[in-house]
C-alpha cells in the first residue's frame, strides 16, 4: 500500500527556481550576513543545529568517467523501488540494482527515466547553490518564524483531545490469500500479477529483491524459479469484506485504504473496555482475523494516523507496534526515523532533501528553515508536522467519491495515418467500461478527464467541464473524442501507449426521500458543514519573503454552481451567501410570475442580514413542509400540492423533496 504517498512525478514538481532567477530576486540581500540568533531570544530547541551545520558541500565530479558513473549509479538507485519495504531489508542491493538496470536498459522506460533523473540532477545541483547562498544569509525574521509556527502547532497538538489510532495492513494480502488456497506455494517465491506487472509478492520472493509493481519479466531474472498466480479480485474482496466485519467490532466508522489496510480509531472502544490496553485489544483484533480468514495481519498503534503507519511496519509480518502519546517517546522515535518512512516523502523528495543533508526527521526539524526559505508553504507545513510526529487523528468512513475512472495500455498508437480510428476504437472500449462502473457506483458526473502517455512515457491529462451530467455512454465517447481529437491536432505526432479516462464532478444519482447523498439534502449538508467551519477563505499568516513563494492551484477545483440557475461561485464566495443565493432562487422559481430567477451578488446579500439569517434554502425546504400532523394523520399533507421550482411541475409535498432531488440530478441546459 501506498498509504497516501504521492507520486514521485509529482514529488518532482515541487517548486524550484533556476539559480539565475533566484538571484535576480534576491539581489537587494546581505550574502556575506551571518545567520544569528535574535538577542534575548532562545531558539527553538528543535532548531538547534541550524542550518549551517546541515547543509553539506559537494564536490562535482569532473572528468567525463566519473560524470557517467555518477549517472549510472543514480539510475541504479531510482531503478530500485523502495528498498525499505518489509521483506526487503536484507536483499544484496547491489545485486538487485545491476540485474534491474541491465533488464531496464534501453527500453522506452528506461530512456524516461532517464531523462527524468537528469532533469532531477539539474534540479538538486540548483538546490545546493541556493542553499550555500542561503547559509550566508541573515535569517533571524526566517528562524522567529519557523520557531512560531512550531510552536503554535505543538500547541494545537497538545490541546487536542489524545486519541488511540491503529493501523491495521494485511501481510502481503493477495499473495497471502494464494497461499492458504494453494499450501504448496508457501515455501516457494511467487508473486501474483502477470508477466507485465506484478501487485505484490510473498516474503520468500520479497528476499530476492522482488516486490509490488514490477514487471514479472524483470522479477523472473532476479528469481528464474518464481512462480506467479493470476489476480483473483472476487476472491480477494471476498476475504477483505470479511475481515472489515472484524474492524467493525473495535470501529465501526473505520477507513479502509484499499482491500487490505485501514485505520481505526479505538479510543471509544477502550473507554468501554477499561480492563483492555491498546496492544491487548490490536492483539486481540489480529487473532479474531486469522481465526475468520486464516491470514496475518500487522498494525500500528500510535497517537495520529502517521505514525500509526509507520508503525505498522516495524514488525511484519505477522506483529505490531505500540507508540505511546508521550511527547517523549514520540520525539526519539521521530528523531531516528529515515524520511522515506514518511508518508509523503517519496524518492524524488528524498534524494532532494538528502542533498541538503536531511537523511532523518530530526535532520528535517532542524533545517525547517531551510524549507521554509526554499520550497513551497505546503510542503514546510507538511514539514513542520511530519518532524515533530505529529499527523491527522481523523478516521471516516462516510467519505465521498471524487472520481471515477478506467484505463488501458496497449501497443504503440501513432496520431498519423490508420492510428487515429485505433485510437478512437479504443477511446470506446474505455467509455464502455468507464459507463458500466458509472452505472454500478449509480452516480453522474459533469467533468470528463483524459489521461494520455506516450511512448516516451510522458504523462498529461486534459479536461473538460460540461454544462450538464453526461446523459449516456455515447454521450461520454463523443465528448472524450472531442478531448482526443483536439490534443491530436495540437500535436499531429503523439504517439500512445496508455489512455485513461475518469468522471468527476459526482453526485450521487439517488432520487429518495431518505438518501442522505441526495441533491438537495446533500447541498444543504455541505453548506451547514462548512458554514459550521466558518469563515474557509481566510489564508493563513504569512511570513517574511513569503509573497514570492506559493504553489499554483486549480482554479476549477473550487468552483461551485447554483443548482437552479447555474451561476458559478468563485473561491473567495462564503458558503452562508450561496446559501443565500439558491434560498432566493427557490423564492422566484416559486412564484407566480414567469420571470427567470436573478442571481444575487454578494454585495445585496450582505446588505440584508434579516434575509441572511432566515437562512435562504433551509427556508423554503421548510416553508415547503407542513408545520405538524395530528394523531399522526398524514392523509391531508399527502393531499396538499406543492410546485417543483425547477421544472414548474405539480406535486404533493409528501413527494416534494424526492422529486427535487431529481430535478438537480437530470441535466439542466447547457451552458455556453
């Protein structure tokens, strides 16, 4: 499991500045200052070490020789997929790193791969001369800063309510489920996949360097004897649902993370058993999962999500590790703790954080400034959490699914010639399957995403954002064909290997009175719940230089309509006056008048705040509904007739809300 770390393509995205341009920037500034504390002020303890101490010199190689064996070897250690994962400890990387590198050179892959190590080299090289840069600064405003923040944070933490989280992971699960089926397999190396990729391997495998997303042609020079199974998922959801009836017992709002990991939150589960401890009642979940599923399982116990993963693969297979809340314990075992255990930091962060002498958490803490002066706000906060063991301690099982998608590799497809009607023959078959999931999760989307890669294994998405719900399958074709044919013509070259296409921009196609995930009701809940959360376009402080940091969001991401006249709300609009907005169009819609509904700006909802607090839509929801029945006779209320404010039509009030819902959820015109 990935257990939420992202992609080390995106990992490479980070924002960097070329050295010419982080100079012309800071031109104005002192180099020869040196950073000293503030006067008076005691720095952060976590701090001490700074930044001086950190930050190492390199020497550049300097013959042609020993350029290309620099490059040679990081292609071996990018080649190696994470030599940390369990069962893997102890192979002969060497070994491993020269058969991968010699199966892998010259491929399409490779060759990526490739370029995309150099461009990372260049990348790092432009990090340490701005870190040398950097080291000569006068950084006192930077260090009051960062030592702020820390502080503040650890505030927060020590404030919050202590919770007993437990991170639950399957021990190599699908590989696992084959051998209890298949006994014969257990002593053998195999894995479970195909000859292209492989989904995981048993610890017998694992001990020749063969592990989950590699190529079985590649896995088999590394073990000539591995045997490998065909994926079975009915069989391996089978057993997954199975042991979530376990974590239902301890949580039942538990998350799972795919079919073999989920986190748990059993501080309530404790509070009712006080005669248990953390490791007694995870002990006791375990036992209760190989006795229903005859499979082992390891888990984490920790203070915050975080650390509960790491945990949970301290001991596997088959164990668990318990981490008390003390800050004590939490601070030594974040202190030793090598980044890559980090959920987050990928290779590519890793390398570029090793280049600044950050190898443990301890190293990150101490060159937070560092960071904060070189990389985006996002990933220094993320920073300041991750290297004081501090994580989220939120797990919910009521999330909402942003998207759904499906995709396929193939042989090489030109844009030329014969290839484009290829291309489109297999844009369908991906609908096809795209529309058959759409219509098995029985939700609808606006927002059509195309994913393409090319034989260079270059990698891009386009999108697009429609004006209604796409209505069918061919529907979806048609428009993703449009997607196609347009990249086409901006490059009449492109060559494919995969292509992808998802649906986003959901809701849930369900027209009862009593689905939570309705139209209407699911409007309303999203605005209580952020109205409830307060005022959300507040950013947060800012801190020196930091106007010329930041990392580009998606405009579109945080978009959002009125559901009666389609008016778009930007990012900066409350969620109290969309609220307000719709309640009025319902109002209008209503009338008598055919007069379409006006939008209402901002400005006019502010300037009356007797409307405000009636609470526009949740108004005319309860306008909408009888006060009260007597002796629970509902005969005259199903009587009663009320007019859908979408569509103009008829109906009792009984059946209003249902019928709303369904109105939101059909597709309304376009919009140009």
């Amino acid at each position: 499991m990935q257990g939420g770390q992202p992609d080390t393509e995106k990992d490479e995205n980070l924002e960097i500045k070329s050295e010419d341009e982080w100079e012309e920037e800071h031109d104005d500034w002192d180099w020869g200052a040196m950073d000293v504390d503030n006067a008076g002020n005691v720095p952060h303890p976590a701090l001490t070490g700074g930044v001086e101490a950190q930050v190492p010199s390199s020497t550049p190689p300097t013959t042609a020789e020993e350029r290309e064996g620099d490059a040679r070897e990081s292609m071996k250690s990018r080649l190696l997929i994470n030599p940390n994962k369990a069962g893997t400890q102890f192979i002969d990387k060497a070994r491993v790193q020269e058969i991968i590198y010699e199966a892998s050179k010259g491929s399409p892959f490779f060759l990526a791969e490739q370029r995309r190590d150099a461009e990372l080299t260049a990348k790092i090289k432009v990090l340490e001369s701005q870190a040398r840069k950097i080291r000569k600064m006068d950084l006192r405003a930077e260090r009051s800063y960062v030592e702020t923040v820390m502080r503040q944070v650890e505030k927060e933490n020590d404030a919050a309510e202590k919770r007993c989280i437990v991170c639950v992971d399957m021990d190599a699960f699908y590989a696992s489920v084959e051998e209890r089926d298949r006994p014969e397999l257990k002593e053998k190396p195999m894995a479970v996949g195909g000859i292209g990729m492989l989904c995981t391997a048993n610890y017998v495998a694992r001990s020749y360097g063969i592990r989950s997303a590699m190529p079985g042609y590649i896995a088999l020079k590394l073990c000539p004897e591995l045997i490998i199974c065909k994926l079975n998922f009915d069989k391996y959801t089978s057993v997954a649902n199975t042991v979530r009836e376990v974590f239902a017992i301890y949580d039942p709002k538990f998350s799972s993370v795919g079919l073999d990991e989920a986190f748990l939150d059993i501080t309530d589960y404790l509070a009712t058993h006080p005669d248990q401890g953390p490791e007694g009642v995870v002990a006791e979940l375990r036992a209760e999962i190989f006795q229903r599923t005859a499979l082992t399982a390891s888990a984490g116990i920790a203070p915050n999500k975080m650390l509960a993963k790491v945990c949970s693969d301290y001991n596997k297979p088959n164990g668990q590790k318990y981490l008390s809340h003390t800050k004590e314990e939490v601070r030594a075992f974040v202190n030793e703790l090598a980044i890559r255990k980090v959920p987050g930091i990928g290779k590519v962060q890793e390398r570029k954080l090793q280049a600044l002498g950050v190898a443990t958490c301890q190293d990150l803490r101490q060159n937070l400034v560092l960071v904060y002066k070189m990389f985006s706000r996002i990933f220094f906060n993320f920073s300041v959490r991750a290297s004081l063991g501090i994580g989220s301690t939120q797990v919910e099982s009521d999330w909402e699914r942003k998207s759904v998608g499906c995709e396929r590799t193939f042989g090489a497809l030109m844009a030329s010639g014969k290839s484009p009607s290829k291309l489109h023959s297999k844009l369908r078959e991906i609908s096809k399957h795209l529309w058959e999931d759409v219509t098995q999760q029985n939700v609808k989307g606006k927002r059509l995403t195309l994913k393409l890669k090319t034989t260079e294994f270059r990698l891009f998405t386009r999108a697009r954002t429609l004006g209604r719900f796409v209505a069918s399958e061919e529907d979806m074709y048609r428009v993703a064909c449009k997607i196609l044919d347009a990249e086409i013509a901006h490059q009449p070259n492109l060559t494919l290997r995969l292509m992808g296409l998802s649906l986003s921009d959901l809701y849930k196609a369900e027209y009862g009175e009593d689905s939570d995930s309705a139209g209407i009701a699911r409007f309303l809940k999203r605005l209580r719940e952020a109205d409830d959360e307060g005022d959300l376009s507040g950013d947060p402080p800012k801190g020196p230089e930091d106007e010329t940091k930041g990392v580009d969001a998606d405009a579109d991401a945080d978009v959002k309509s009125c559901p009666i006249c389609s008016k778009q709300f930007d990012r900066s609009t409350r969620p109290r006056d969309m609220d307000e907005h719709v309640g009025r169009c319902l109002d209008d819609s209503n009338s008598t008048t055919s007069t379409p509904p006006r939008p209402v700006s901002v400005k006019a909802a502010h300037a009356s705040p007797e409307r405000r607090t009636s609470n526009g839509l949740l108004r005319w929801v309860n306008r909408a509904e009888p006060a009260s029945t007597v002796n629970g006779d509902v005969s005259k209320t199903a009587a009663q007739s009320a007019t859908c404010p979408i569509c103009g039509i008829a109906t009792t009030l009984t059946t209003i809300n249902a019928h709303i819902d369904k109105c939101l959820l059909t597709s309304p015109p376009a919009v140009d």
